[in-house]
C-alpha cells in the first residue's frame, strides 16, 4: 500500500483507520481515497468483487456500505485490479512501413530486416503517477501511442488492457493523451480553449459542460489566467507552463479515468516543471497519469508511483519507483552514488550499457562482410540492452507476468467499440463556426492592423494612378492599374498557406481524437474561415482604389469590379489553402503557391499574347484564375471605349472652315480592338465569375481528400 494514498482511508479487514504502512506489511486490501467529499474513499476487496464505498462523516464515525459495479468503476476479480488501470502483455510493434525498405546495392535491391520500435513488453500501471524514462531513442513515445491507441495496428503484437478489458475498438477517440505539440488556438483565452474541446467531445447539456470547464480550470489551477488569450498581439500571454496545463485540460474535459502525457515538462525550467508534477500528483489521486519524462530531478522522481525504464523499445524495468528502483539496480550490481539523482543514475547505467554493446555490434559488422551485405548500413537491426533478459528473470516481472495472464483470460477475446463522435454533424458546424468567429472578435489589433494596411495601400495605388484621363497615355494607365490590382490580390492570398504552420497539426490532433469529421472542418475553413477577413479588406480596397483611380463611373460596372476583388481574394485563399494541406514545411507550400500564381499570371493572356502560347499552356489557361479575373476587368472598363489624344484640325462645315478638336488617328486605340488583339472577346460578366468559381471547385474538392487522407495516416487504422 501506497503510504502517499492510504491517509484517512479505512481498511476492511480490521475496521480501523490506517494512516500508514508501519506494521502492515501483509496488507492484501487495496486502499484508494477518491477524495470527493470528506474523507471519502473506494475500497476493493480481494476477495469481494463488490465495490465497498466507505466515509468518515464530520464527527469521525465510520459508515460502511456497497455500491453496484458500474462502468466508471470497473473491477477484475480475482487479481485485486483496481477500477482503473493499464496493461499491456507482450507488446511488441514493428511497423509495417518499415518492412519493405530496400538498400541500393551493386546488384539492385536488397530486401532489410523490418526495425523493432517496441520488443516484448508487459506491466501494470494503476492509479497514481507512473513515469516512462529512457535515454534518446527509447521509444517512449511509441509505447505511449500503442497504450493510447494512436500508432498503427499493422505490426502489432500483444494485447493492451484498459481498466482489466480488452483495448475497445477506436479507442484512441476516449482517450485522453497530451502529446508535447502545443495545439492550443492562440486567439482564444484558456477557458474558450477547454470549452472548445468540450463542446464536441462532451455530449451533456450546455450547464454540465460549463460546469465542468470550470472544475478542470480549478484542478489545472489556472483561475487566474483563465480569461487571458493564449498568444495575442499587444496583449499579455499565458506562460509556457501555463501553455502546458491548458494543453492537459483540453484532454481532461472528457473525464476519462486514464491521462497520457507525452513529455509534460518538456522545456520548462525546474520549478516550473516541478509546479506541474506537482499538479499531475494531484491529479493521479482519482485517475490513472501515464507520462514520459526525458529528464527529471530528484524533487519530481520523488513523486512517482511507478517508474518504466525503456531502451531501444525493450523493458529495462517496470514497478514501484523511489527505493525500491534504486534497490533493484543495486541488485544487479549498478550501486548509486551518495548525493546521486537516480534519474541521472539510471540514464547513465542505460547509456553505458548501449554504448559498449554499440561498439561490439558495430565491430563485428565490420567484421563480417557478408552481414554488412545483407543488414546494410542503415538499417543494423534490433540489439537488445543486456538489461532486459535480466529484468525478465526477476520477480517483479514474473509477478506481473501471472497476473497479466489472470487478466487474459478474464478478458476473453470480445472488445467493445467507442463511438467516433460525441456530437452530430450540425453540432459540429455550429461549434466550429462560433469558435472561429470569436478567434476574430478576440483579435481586433490584428483586425485593425490589416484595415490599415489595406486601406493606405489602397490610398497610395489611387493617388499613383489619380484620376485617369481618356486619352492615349491614359489607357496605358488602366490597364497597367487593373493587371497591377489583379496581381496584388492573387500574392495578396498567399497568407493562406501558413496553414502549414499552426492550423494543420491542430487539425491531425483534433481528427485523431474524434473532435469533428473533415467534412465539417472543410466547410467551415471555406465558408467560414476564409470569407469574413477576405471580403472585408477586399471590399475595403476595392471602394477605395475603384473611384480614387476614376475607372468607369457607372455604378453596374463598379458593382462588378466589387464583387470580383471580393471573389477572386477568397478563391485565392482557397488556392493557398490547397497548396498548403499536404506539405508539412512552410517553404515547401509556400514556393508551390509562388510557382501556381505565377503561372496563372504568365498564361493569363496579357504578358504573352495568345497566339504565342503553345497548345497545352492553353489548356492550363482554363485553370487560371487570373486569366478570367482580368478578362472581367478589362472587358468591363474597355469595352465601347475609345481612347485617344485630341489635336485641332480643320474641318470644312457648309463650306466654311474651323478648327476642331478631334482624335488624333495617330494616337488612338479602340477598347474592342485591343481586346480582340490580346484574345479576349467580349461576354457576359456571370461568365467570368463562374469561371472563377470553378477553377477553385477542384483545389476544393482536392482539399477535402487531402485532408481525409491525412485524417486516414493519422490515425494509421
């Protein structure tokens, strides 16, 4: 027992109130204080499989009493499993990909051997802070996402029970991991973040949900901070610890009695990292916290229930942390040092240990032509830390292998399936929507910032070209203003591919654990993300340059002109957005959208007659944007227009001669010529704007299966 979490808890066997351990050193009545009201606990007895529910009232008196099993309290008899719980018996994971890796050789391809991520591994995690350590490249990670349901079924092998049952089906969608990427939407305060996540993953009314928001803030302590932005602009940001907490409570919401956690502390300074172990403790009261640590210092080991040794996917050790790992390594001749954090011991035996048995392995390779033949250099197989087979013969883990086995057989083969989403389709929508429109209320600086950009910009253009004349220079100006607008709007849209950066790893992290289907995410980016910011500066650009420039003064024509920038800015972004959902580097999205735009400029028909494009460069002329956007422009401004430099002429009237003013035929251009010339004829306006439309229906629809594919390799199912 526990001495941490048997603390005004009452023991069934004798009836008395134990406050330590001293004396009981044959206790078989696993003890555990929920800590819900009083002194409240829930007692499992091992050979009762009913659920004793017993209190201290407020003048010390014990009650006892039972409580039916229900699914938030589940119970394994025969083994003593506690209500929630952890296992996982002889997982072993070698992914598929790996499988069919060839090395290049002299004669061709070579088949390698698949790489061993996960190699035989067995325990028990229970209620309490279990802690996951290892040097680089220990795959904790990969043992995390196997117990969490997130890494591919292909490849594995065991079998992983939660709460004594056999691993449900899907689910990845009920449990709850924190990964170390921070996914948290910057424009949102701490408290909309959580209510984001509980709003679709919690099925309750809008009262239980708030409710329940605000409980996870308490236990997260983050009331001070909950109303602050995550990371606005001119405004206060939450700390980085403060980042994390948030983080754990977006997982928290859906009350799961299991907490993975990849990494928590990750970058944080000591006392910080120390603040949040501290909290996690708190937490591991009632729940089961898995988490990894890369480092850890003596103040935080202190807190752990349970420690995991990993190295190179196999169990170095696996059971009570504190003196009893300490024991343990003393026990197989690894004596730690006076003063010594045995964290730093552990990590250091584990690295001495790869180190020598690397060097032997690399120098028989070397060795041995033959095998250098068949392994390659990439790829030198699983080698197995001598540690392991030595964990494998002691008790501790011959222990947990028995019992592991009573669980197996308990559990049978069935396994239950967890539904995929908490809430339907419209739900869905109409939370995303909201959240996303709140993004923008939360940031008017930026808002505001962009105004004014958009608005001096369209200022300076309008001085520039003020005022047009309609005279011979005056239609090199339009034209040259109008291809000038066109081309700020399509590199205007660019700021869409920084998607890449924040918007998808929170989209794989929100479809992998059941948040919303991609259909709904897809929409709401289209219809809801992309227009409000893109038809607001557009519609402010377009009023400002439109009668600053002095194009047509007719109100249809300045409609049309309107209605354009406005399309082509949001088709734009759809554009960029494409272009940026399957590329995970910022560079990479960014120089495809560069590269598209570009082309769409060039085989749009103004900086190369279209005469002189080659026969599939006029087929990709259906796919520009651009191209049906100037044609708009231009037809709408130079159609029945002549332009030209008046001279005075004599003309003879009744015989009689005057001077007039008249076109210099020398210097005059006709619209509809000039249009004719560069091949564009004339049409209705509804033309070009469907055309528009329709080269952003398949970058649509192409977004849609990117992002269902990535939902798909995501999830690895």
């Amino acid at each position: 027992v526990n001495e941490n979490r048997v603390r005004n808890c009452v023991s069934v066997d004798d009836r008395e109130v134990v406050t330590s351990t001293a004396g009981r050193e044959n206790v078989d009545t696993r003890v555990h204080c929920k800590g819900l009201k009083g002194n409240m606990a829930l007692n499992f007895d091992q050979d009762n499989p009913n659920v004793v529910l017993l209190a201290q009232d407020s003048i010390g008196n014990i009650q006892y009493g039972t409580a039916p099993e229900s699914p938030s309290a589940r119970k394994v008899a025969g083994h003593g499993l506690s209500e929630n719980s952890v296992g996982f018996y002889k997982v072993s994971f070698k992914p598929i990909e790996h499988k069919f890796s060839f090395k290049l050789s002299d004669f061709g391809f070579k088949k390698l051997p698949p790489k061993t991520i996960l190699d035989d591994l067995s325990g028990i995690m229970r209620i309490g802070l279990n802690a996951i350590m290892g040097p680089a490249d220990s795959r904790m990670s990969s043992l995390l996402d196997v117990l969490a349901d997130h890494a591919q079924k292909k490849g594995q092998s065991g079998q992983v029970f939660i709460n004594g049952e056999n691993q449900p089906i899907n689910y990845c969608f009920e449990s709850a991991y924190v990964m170390k990427e921070d996914v948290l939407t910057e424009s949102l305060t701490v408290r909309e973040n959580i209510a984001f996540s509980a709003s679709l993953r919690l099925s309750c009314s809008k009262e239980q949900r708030r409710e329940k928001v605000n409980q996870v803030i308490r236990e997260l302590e983050l009331t001070d901070v909950a109303d602050r932005k995550v990371s606005v602009p001119f405004t206060k940001k939450i700390s980085e610890e403060e980042r994390r907490r948030t983080n754990i409570g977006l997982e928290l919401v859906i009350d799961s009695g299991i907490l993975f956690l990849e990494e928590p502390t990750g970058e944080l300074a000591d006392p910080n990292a120390l603040s949040l172990v501290n909290t996690l403790k708190n937490l591991s009261s009632s729940r089961v916290v898995v988490a990894s640590f890369r480092r850890a210092q003596f103040s935080i080991y202190k807190q752990f229930d349970t420690l995991t040794l990993l190295s190179r996917g196999g169990l170095l050790y696996h059971g009570q942390a504190g003196d009893t790992a300490l024991k343990y390594f003393i026990d197989i001749g690894h004596q730690c040092e006076p003063h010594d954090n045995p964290v730093d011991h552990f990590l250091k035996v584990i690295n001495e240990v790869e180190s020598k048995e690397t060097e032997n392995f690399t120098t028989e390779v070397q060795r041995t032509k033959n095998l250098v033949s068949v392994v390659g250099d990439a790829e030198l197989g699983y080698q197995e830390n001598k540690l392991v087979p030595i964990y494998k013969e002691s008790t501790q883990h011959q222990d947990i292998d028995r019992e592991l086995t009573l669980m197996l057989d308990k559990a049978g083969n069935t396994k239950a399936k967890t539904p995929e989403f908490a809430v339907n389709f419209v739900r869905q929508l109409s939370v995303l929507s909201y959240y996303l429109m709140k993004g923008y209320v939360n940031n008017p600086m930026s808002l505001l910032l962009e105004t004014i950009v958009y608005t001096i910009l369209g200022i300076v253009i309008g001085l520039l070209y003020f005022q047009v004349d309609d005279n011979y220079a005056g239609f090199q100006n339009r034209v040259g203003v109008l291809f000038f607008i066109a081309f700020l709007i399509m590199f205007g849209s660019l700021s869409g591919v920084s998607f890449v950066k924040r918007g998808r790893p929170i989209f794989l992290h929100h479809v992998a654990r059941g948040y919303y289907r991609v259909s709904t995410f897809h929409l709401t980016k289209l219809f809801c993300d992309l227009p409000p910011p893109k038809f607001i500066f557009s519609f402010l650009f377009g009023s400002i340059t439109y009668w600053l420039i002095g194009l047509k003064p007719a109100y249809d024509k300045f409609i049309a002109y309107l209605l354009m920038v406005m399309c082509m800015s949001w088709v734009g972004g759809i554009l960029a957005l494409n272009n940026s959902a399957g590329q995970k580097s910022y560079p990479v999205a960014l120089g495809f959208s560069v590269g598209f735009t570009v082309l769409s400029m060039v085989v749009g028909g103004f900086l190369i007659n279209n005469e002189s494009i080659g026969t599939f460069f006029k087929i990709l002329q259906f796919t520009s944007p651009f191209r049906f956007m100037l044609h708009a422009f231009f037809v709408a401004e130079l159609e029945h227009t002549v332009y030209c430099d008046m001279t005075v002429q004599n003309r003879t009237i009744n015989e009689t001669t005057m001077e007039v003013l008249a076109c210099d035929p020398n210097r005059l251009i006709d619209g509809d010529a000039y249009l004719d010339s560069i091949g564009y004829r004339g049409s209705d306006l509804w033309v070009d704007f469907f055309s528009v439309f329709m080269t952003a229906l398949f970058p649509g629809i192409l977004i849609y299966l990117t992002l269902l594919f990535f939902r798909c390799f995501v999830r690895r199912k």
